[in-house]
C-alpha cells in the first residue's frame, strides 16, 4: 500500500541554520501529502500541504514541493528559530492518513 | 486549540482489562480518525468514521474495536489488553471524507498497561 519514508532524526541545528527534514513516498495514484508539526504534549498540526505534482506548499517560513519524478515532499526553512522545535511529519492521504515516523528537530540558541 | 475534545488525558488499567476512549470532534466535522502513536511503531491509523459509518480500517486489532454515535462522537474501545497496547491514542477530526481535508488532532489520551 501507499507509504511515507521520512529522514532518521533526531536533528539539532543552531537557531538561523538552513533545515532540510526529507521525505518520498510510494503511492499507486496521486495522493495529497502533507506536513504535520507536534509540539512537546500536543497534538499534531498541520503545516503545509501540496495536492499536485509541482504545487508547493508553505507556511511560517517551511516550504515543501510535490516532486512526482522523485517522489519526493522535502520540508525546507531557510533560518530556523528555537520555537521551531518540534516533532515533524511527513504524510500523504490514502484510506486514512499515512503517516512517516516523524523527526525531532531541536533548535538550540 | 484544535477544537477536538478527548477524555481521558491519562488512563492506567491492568493487561486484561477492557478500556474506552472518547472523542467529541469539532462541531462542524463529520469525520472521525483514530491513531495510535508509540515509539517502535510510530503513528499508525487505526480507522476512520465519517458520519456515522466505518470508512476505512488501517492496522486496527481485532481487540479494538469503535464506533462513531449519531452525534458524532466517537469511542474507540480496547479489550483484552496487553503491555503492548500502552501507547498514546490520537483521534482527529476533519469537515469531510476528501484526501485533502486537512486533520483536527485532539491532545490524545495516554493508555500505560501495567
């Protein structure tokens, strides 16, 4: 079935460092995928979606463009910042959302 | 706030035992998720509702089982419970059945199997 492969974490960056978090995904159609942050005793978020191929995705300074040829949905921030810390998924609509394993990324001042 | 309501946050029991979560979604949804987060198995859906009816059945065991009430909320239910069930369960909400709908989580509800 359709699935998600996320980076190994976890990830330490200092705050104002470039952060690629990579994501591909296997898929028989052309699924919708995602970007889910989980803070510290929460639930997960949305953060960014793309629901074709080449459509990018952005928000709060992430950015994520569907690559068909690569399969491939790469979550990118040009500076990160301490608030950013985080646990982060990829995912892509099937029966029931699928989710990567996540990565944590901490952001250290 | 995402709007998405689940009892209890925590909730300790014995292997054996028999459990039931709730979720009441947000008040314009008419779907409901369940998901179990764990560290070696990281988030896996279990199945979704959506108005009432079973849509879809990821990796949900035949322990489990659910249900989604007229109104709307729903209930996952664990029976015979074992140590490896303790997980953090996660139910989600979104206003339609669609690929694209973007996912209410709720804060989940701890389950420790002792």
């Amino acid at each position: 079935g359709d699935s998600v492969t996320q980076m190994e974490g976890p990830v330490t960056l200092s705050e104002e460092a470039f952060l690629t978090i990579n994501c591909t995904y296997t898929a028989t159609g052309y699924p919708s995928l995602f970007w889910y942050v989980q803070y510290p005793g929460e639930g997960l978020q949305l953060l960014l979606k793309a629901t074709k191929a080449d459509d990018k995705g952005s928000n709060k300074g992430f950015e994520a463009t569907y690559r068909k040829e690569t399969t491939s949905f790469h979550l990118e921030k040009g500076s990160v910042q301490v608030s950013d810390s985080a646990v982060y998924f990829c995912a892509l609509s099937d029966l029931g959302m699928r989710f990567g394993a996540g990565t944590r990324l901490t952001v250290k001042p | 706030d995402s709007g998405v309501t689940q009892t209890p946050k925590h909730l300790i029991t014995a292997t054996g035992q028999r459990v039931t979560l709730r979720c009441s979604p947000r008040s314009e949804d008419l779907s409901v998720y369940w998901y179990q987060q764990s560290l070696d198995q990281g988030l896996q859906f279990l199945i979704h509702y959506y108005n009432g009816e079973e849509r879809a059945k990821g990796n949900i065991l035949e322990r489990f089982s659910a249900q989604q009430f007229p109104d709307l909320h729903s209930e996952l239910n664990l029976s015979s419970l074992e140590l490896g069930d303790s997980a953090l369960y996660f139910c989600a909400s979104s206003v339609d059945s669609g690929t694209n709908e973007k996912l209410f989580f709720g804060s989940g509800t701890q389950l420790s199997v002792l």
